[in-house]
C-alpha cells in the first residue's frame, strides 16, 4: 500500500513540478495587464537610507512606478550568489503587458522567455509581431520581509502588480568611512534596449492579482508534504527496528 502512495505522489510530483509554471496554461487575463506601466513625477527626492547585509545603501527616488504584467520568468540570484551586494536584489522578475498579452502570444509556441546574468530575452521564429517595448526585465530592491515573502510566493503566469519607486542606488560596505563605491542607475523609458534598460524598482507593494496554475500548484505541495512525510515514517521504521534487534 505505501509502495503505491509513494509512486503516485512521486509521480504527481513530478509532473505538477514542471505545470504549476506553465505561464502558457493561463487563458483568463485581468483588464489591469493590458494597460502600459505608470510612471509619475515625485516632489520628494530625499535620499533613502539603510543599512543591510553589512551594505549601507543610499537611493535617489526619481519617479513613482507602478507596473502590472503577466510574470514569464523569475530568477532568485540568492539561490547562487555569493554577492552580498545581490542579496538586496534577490529577484529579477521579467513581465510583459499589453499587445503582448491580448494577442496571447505568451501562449505561441514559438515564443520563449529566459533570464540569466541579470538580463530577460523574448526569442521567437517566424512572424510573431512580438512588441519588445512591452516586455522589461525589473530589478527589485526590497526592505520589507512582508513584500519579500509575497515576491517569494510569485511564479511564471501570475499576474502581478509591483508598486514603488524608480531609483538610482549607491552602496557601499557598511563600515567603510569613504565614498560609495557601486553605483547603479535605473531606466526612465520602456522603449529602450540593452545595458542599462532595465528598471530598478524600490518595492514598496506587490500584489498577485491573478494566481495561475492554482490546481497544479495546491497539488505540488501536497504531494511534497506527502513524499517527505512517507520518507521520514520509512526512516523512523528502519531505526526502529535497528534499536529493536
């Protein structure tokens, strides 16, 4: 009996490991998605200041920036960074919007998504039409665990509203009395490309407005929960009998 629980958890495992991120599963689209970002003046440019992860950083706010998109890809740097300057940046999550989404080209198998070093490519054959200046690979600066643990939760095919400022950050180590010595600057337009095209983004809300794959995500971890707990019981019986004999 607990051979065959164990191999159906596996395999549902297995397979809800790949679908609960199939961002071209998802059909239903909220109004909100269709709609470019917004980027609005600010009066206050005062300096944001902290300390973390033996960084003190300095942030120069320019704009106000509220984005919502379709999330075709996430990278979490903190999985393999040794950086300490990168901890504050744990996730680069690439979102596109508008024509992008109600033309459903994130459905054509023709169009991929990828994210490495920092950067997030669209790659597609044959004639698409995809539109690259709705498309934006976002740095996310986070300073509140609340928003960090929602950004956690997020995965491909959600729909997501990220809400803050646009900002240039200065950063050095904390117990350095000298200059800042890192410096990086935040795009100001969705229309440009390459190096430095990229927002940085100082969250201060996030919010999933739409979950995607919700089945195939509720039945991932119930069947991790069920594989460790069926491990673990496998180990208790084998030390069990062990101390027994």
């Amino acid at each position: 009996m607990h051979k065959y629980l164990f191999v159906g958890l596996l395999l549902v495992f297995i397979f809800t490991f790949f679908s609960r991120n199939n961002v071209r599963s998802v059909n239903e689209v909220v109004s909100a998605i269709i709609e470019e970002p917004l980027q609005s003046r600010i009066y206050n440019h005062d300096t944001i200041e902290f300390v973390k992860n033996g960084y003190a950083y300095s942030l120069t706010p320019l704009f106000d920036y509220e984005i919502n998109g379709l999330l075709v890809s996430k990278v979490n740097y903190n999985l393999f960074s040794t950086d300490k300057f990168e901890r504050l940046f744990p996730f680069d999550v690439c979102l596109i919007w508008g024509s992008n989404v109600a033309r459903g080209l994130y459905r054509d198998t023709r169009v991929r998504f990828s994210q490495d070093c920092r950067w997030c490519w669209a790659d597609w054959y044959g004639n698409v039409n995809f539109n690259l200046n709705e498309l934006s690979n976002n740095h996310l600066l986070v300073d509140n665990n609340k928003v960090l643990k929602l950004l956690k939760l997020m995965v491909r095919g959600d729909q997501i509203k990220i809400k803050g400022k646009l900002v240039n950050i200065q950063a050095k180590l904390a117990n350095n009395p000298g200059p800042y010595d890192i410096t990086w600057n935040s795009s100001l337009s969705r229309q440009d490309t390459g190096a430095g095209a990229c927002e940085l983004i100082y969250v201060e809300q996030a919010e999933i407005l739409k979950k995607a794959n919700v089945i195939s995500r509720t039945l991932f971890r119930f069947s991790s929960y069920g594989l460790l707990f069926l491990i673990a019981w496998k180990i208790i019986n084998f030390i069990r009998e062990l101390i027994m004999d």
